[in-house]
C-alpha cells in the first residue's frame, strides 16, 4: 500500500486552493489565510482522525496499552463496573477494550467512557475515565500524529476536503454555494473511505474472491467448484434444533455454498433444502460464526474455494479480476465517481458477457443433446453409438419398485441401471454380438433416494448379463457429421427464438429450417440405405449370375 507524508503547508496550500483563495509559504506570515490555517489546523487534523468509522479506525494511528486504574473512588451510578482505568494521555478515542494478548483474537470487552467530576480544596476538576469488568485491561486507540508522519493517502485527501470545510466558513462569508459545495465534497469522499474500510485494502485478492462469488449461482467458475464433507456442530442453537435437524460448520475453505447434497459418490447425491445463518455464541465468534442447517445427515457442500493458482484461472475470469480490481480502486479517487462508474460499467459488461458465455455453451450442449435424441431411431448417428454392458440393481432397488408398484418378478426377469452416459437406448442384447438380434426390454421412471439424478431410470428384460446398444453424447465437434452441425445450430435457433417478443415469429421460422434439415438428414439416410439395397441387390444378382455361369460350364 502507498504511503503519504503529513506536511502541514502541502495540506493548507491545497485546502486553500479548494475554496479559490490565495497560498501561503509560511504558517506564520500574518496574512488572512495563513492565521486561519494555524487556528484551524490541529482540529481539522484530529476531527479526520475521529471520524473515521469505529470499525475500521486508521492502522496508522493505532496504539495498544495496558490501562492503569483510576482508583476506588467510583461514584455510586457506575458501581455496576467492576474497574475504573485512566484515559491514556496521548488518546484521541478509544476503539476497544481487550484483555492482555498479543493479537486481536482476543474479543473487545464492553466498556463505558464517562467524565468524572471530583472537588478538592473548593476547585472541581473533570476526569475522563474508562469503565469495564476486565482485569488488567488494554485499550486499543487513536492517538494524534505530526508533521512528517507517514499516513494513508486517503486520509491525506480526507483531510484536506476537512480542513477546506472549516476555512471556508471565515474566508468565504458571502459565498455560502460554495461553502456547501466543499462541504458535500467531504462527505463524498469520506463515504468512500467507509466503504473502501468495509471492503478492506483494495488488491487482487480480493478483487478474485468478489469475481468468484459474483458469478451467476447456477454456473459458478469450474476450477474453484470443490465438494467438502461437511462437520457438524456438537452443541448447535436451541432455536434451530424444531425447525431443521442438522446443523453443520461453514467449511473453512468456502467463499460461498453452492448447493448441499446428501451423501453420494460424484454429484449423484440429491440436492437438498438447506439455509445459512450467523448465529451469535462465542463458540462461532470470529470466521466461523455461519453455520449451515439442513435434514439430512453426513451431508457434503458443493463450495466455492479461493483458487490462487493462475494457470487453472479461465481467461475471462482473468479479464473480470482485473476489471474488478478497477472498479474497487476507482472508488477511492477524488471524482466525483465518474472512474468508478465508467469502471463499473465495463466489469458489468464483461460479466454479462461471461453470463452469455456461459448460457451459450449450456444451450449448445441441450441442442446437441436433443438433435443426437430427435435423429430417426432406426438411423442413428454412427459417432454416438456406443455398445454398453448393463449394470444389475441393487437389492434396495428391488424395495424401491415393490415400493412403487413396478413388479418385475413376474413380468421381467431381470432390472437393469440406466447407464450413465447414455441419452438413449436404442436396444437391448443377450450378447456382446449384435448380429444375433435384440431382445424385447423396457425402461421405467422410479422415484427413490438411489435413482435421483443421472440414475433414476431403470431397464427392465429377460435375459442376464445385457448389453444395450445406447446413443451418447459426443462433445468432440472433429467427430461430428457437417449436417448433424447444421441442426444443433438451427435447434438453438429455436430455443434462443422462443423468448423473442415477436409473437412467435421468429420461433416458427427458426422451426421450420430445423424441420427441413432434419427432413434432409433423413433423407439422405434414406437414400443411403436405398443404395445399399441396391448395392447388395447387384452383388447378389452377380453371385448368382457367376454361380450359373459355373454350374453351366460343368455341364
């Protein structure tokens, strides 16, 4: 992070040059403005340093200390307190009160600042005092800096816009436009400086971390997407424990959770309701204050993570980061927000643009889908066969359709999984050898906590140990027939048209091109096989010709 150098001349000079009055050379020199900066200048200076949001107070002015106490002569209105301590000398403010520690993981104590009035010898002093019930206590404050310190340059720039707003109330009596006008570009950016405090130090880490967790929910980035078991809580809130069952620890890893799923291997385990709450008990104080509830037990999180590792980072997601990094830099210049805006509105362009990508490609693969599916059956395309051998069901599955009214004990003798990767099934064998014909089967929907996702159609047959002929998606666009390209292009045409505000139109010209390749690819197939008829229709004729020939010439 940059670092600015207090210089009181640099600050007045700029303040002055604010509110459009002359510069000085000397804090000293008698004229109008250099006596008002002199007055002005300490309380300018510490009224930045206070303003600063208690949350976020600048890293610059901090100091810790051990308090020392103040004695037992408390007024009887503050007996509530078990200790009284001094207020540091050198303190502005106090931000908070821990107990003896090294870092700050020990948490702020409550405490109370009161001005103690005492009499002694007919003269009453006021005492400020810090009351709280820690022992040995430690303050964490603001203390006051000095010419040549090093400081945050938006404190340079808050001071300044501060320091303009007490000058121009004496040296600008009769322009009060432009008393306001400064004033209001205080609180501009001193409203950045909060959000900029909230957001933390602008780098690209967290300019990565906000890219991950903006990006739509349904489509998070692929290489940041980790699945993590996740670990219960021993003694969860009383006020969840009716309404859900579980209650499990936010992941340490986790930016933020996608989905929750009970137990299974790859991501066939369903998803399941769930919700995410903050809940307020020391144990989750800190990074693990959210906690993730849900009904279902051993339950495992699909997450986003923080992945530092460049090489693995998509390259859009590369030009988002960047963007991003701007936008959350932009924030902190002194403009009126006119970079922040043009910033932001390129990030939210290149995020639409990602939003598009990502909708484009699922688009494609459902038309890829549909069109390998929606193909004649008798004439599949040849890329996308692939000879499967069938996976038997488990015993449970037996329970499942008994459960459901399928009865195959009867009917079928044998009930098969869907196979994973096929779309369709086109036949069924008793061998690995087609040519000895398929046998008669059918496929059945069953709901069960086995079958949700991928697996939740069987096949039900008479024969052992099937293979099934099955028609599966080919993502590999080198392998693809040039017509099977031009109907997945027209069948997203359709699907991209059925939203257009056109009455249709568009939808149905869309349609009527997909239905005349499809007509086209049929055929072709048609005129294929025609010719392969004919092609063997020759050949046999020929053999039979030859076959006479021969016979003949025995003869």
């Amino acid at each position: 992070m940059s670092v600015a150098t207090l210089n009181t001349l640099d600050v007045c000079n700029m303040a002055l040059g604010f509110i459009g009055t002359r510069t000085i050379g000397d804090l000293n020199e008698g004229s109008v403005e250099a006596i008002q900066c002199s007055l002005y200048w300490d309380r300018a200076r510490r009224a930045v340093l206070c303003d600063y949001p208690r949350g976020h107070p600048w890293s610059f002015a901090l100091q810790r200390k051990t308090l020392a106490t103040a004695g037992t002569n408390i007024a009887t209105e503050y007996k509530d307190w078990k200790y009284c301590y001094q207020w540091p000398d050198d303190a502005l403010r106090i931000c908070a009160v821990h107990g003896v520690g090294r870092e700050r993981v020990d948490r702020s104590v409550p405490f109370l600042v009161r001005n103690i009035r005492t009499t002694s010898n007919n003269t009453t002093t006021a005492t400020q005092v810090i009351f709280c019930d820690l022992e040995n206590a430690q303050a964490e404050y603001i203390i006051d800096i000095q010419e040549g310190d090093a400081c945050d340059p938006l404190f340079y720039q808050l001071l300044i816009r501060k320091l303009a707003c007490y000058l121009a109330v004496p040296l600008l009596k009769n322009n009060q436009n432009k008393v306001q006008e400064i004033e209001q570009l205080y609180d501009v950016a001193f409203q950045k400086a909060n959000e900029q405090a909230i957001r933390g130090p602008v780098t690209w880490e967290v300019a990565r971390r906000a890219v991950l967790c903006e990006y739509p929910k349904d489509h998070p980035w692929p290489f940041a997407l980790k699945r993590i078991p996740l670990t219960p809580v021993t003694q969860p809130p009383e006020k969840y424990a009716g309404d859900w069952k579980f209650c499990y620890q936010w992941p340490e890893d986790a930016l933020r959770v996608c989905a929750v799923h009970a137990p299974g291997v790859g991501r066939e385990g369903r998803v399941v309701p769930y919700v995410v709450r903050n809940i307020e008990h020391e144990v989750y104080y800190g990074s693990s204050e959210q906690v993730i509830l849900c009904d279902v037990e051993n339950a495992q999180a699909e997450c986003i993570v923080d992945v530092v590792d460049e090489q693995v980072h998509d390259p859009l997601f590369t030009q988002l980061v960047t963007y991003k990094l701007a936008c959350l830099s932009a924030n902190a210049v002194p403009d009126n927000g006119e970079n922040a805006a043009q910033a932001e509105n390129i990030y939210n362009a290149a995020l639409q643009r990602a939003n598009d990508r990502v909708v484009q490609e699922n688009l494609k693969g459902v038309a890829r889908r549909a069109v390998l599916c929606e193909y004649p059956k008798d004439h599949p395309w040849p890329f996308s066969l692939r000879y499967i051998k069938l996976e038997p069901e488990l015993a449970r599955d037996r329970i499942l359709l008994a459960k459901h009214g399928i009865i195959y004990g009867g009917g079928w003798g044998y009930c098969y999984k869907w196979p994973k990767e096929a779309l369709q099934i086109r036949s069924v064998h008793a061998t690995i050898e087609r040519e000895e014909g398929s046998v008669p089967f059918v496929t059945r929907n069953i709901f069960g906590e086995s079958h949700l996702g991928s697996t939740k159609q069987i096949i039900l047959c008479d024969v052992p140990d099937a293979w099934a002929e099955c028609i599966v998606d080919v993502v590999d666009e080198e392998v693809h027939d040039p017509l099977f390209t031009q109907l997945v292009t027209y069948k997203m045409a359709c699907y991209s048209t059925a939203q257009a505000n056109d009455n249709g139109e568009s939808a149905t010209r869309a349609e009527a091109l997909y239905n005349a390749a499809l007509q086209k690819a049929t055929d072709r197939v048609i005129q294929n096989d025609l010719h392969e008829d004919l092609r063997r229709m020759d050949e046999e004729r020929r053999y039979a010709d030859a076959t006479d020939d021969w016979l003949m010439s025995r003869t």
